[in-house]
C-alpha cells in the first residue's frame, strides 16, 4: 500500500497542470466516499386505518390490498 507520503511526493514532482488534475481528481474520489446521511424512518402512516378498526379484520383488509394491488 501506498504510503501518503509517497503520494504527497508523487504530486509535489508533477507538472502544475497534471497536479491540479491530480487534486481535482483526489477530491472527486474524496467525494464519492462520503456516504449521504440515512433519512430516518418515517410512522406518519400508522394509525391511518384507525377508523376500521372495530368494522375490518386484518385479513380482509389483507385481501382488500391484494385486490387494489391488481
């Protein structure tokens, strides 16, 4: 592996446009590293058929999803 030494060396003996390309390029890759932040999981939906509760078993409203789902 590569020490960043070698690396810092490696840029230092470059031209001044390839090394502006290089650090151009190491930001890019530094950029595809970073990872976006997870989105936190969202309930806004529970509760929702509340109002069916005494009505609709779950089974019919199983049956009831297959049937929109179609």
């Amino acid at each position: 592996m590569t020490s960043i030494k070698t690396v810092h060396r490696m840029i230092d003996e470059l031209p001044p446009d390839l090394r502006n390309e290089a650090i151009h390029y190491i930001e890019d890759l530094a950029k595809r590293k970073k990872k976006p932040a997870a989105k936190k999981f969202s309930l806004s939906w529970a509760g929702g058929l509340a109002h069916l509760k005494n009505s609709t078993t779950s089974v019919e409203l199983q049956h009831a999803a297959r049937e929109w789902r179609d």
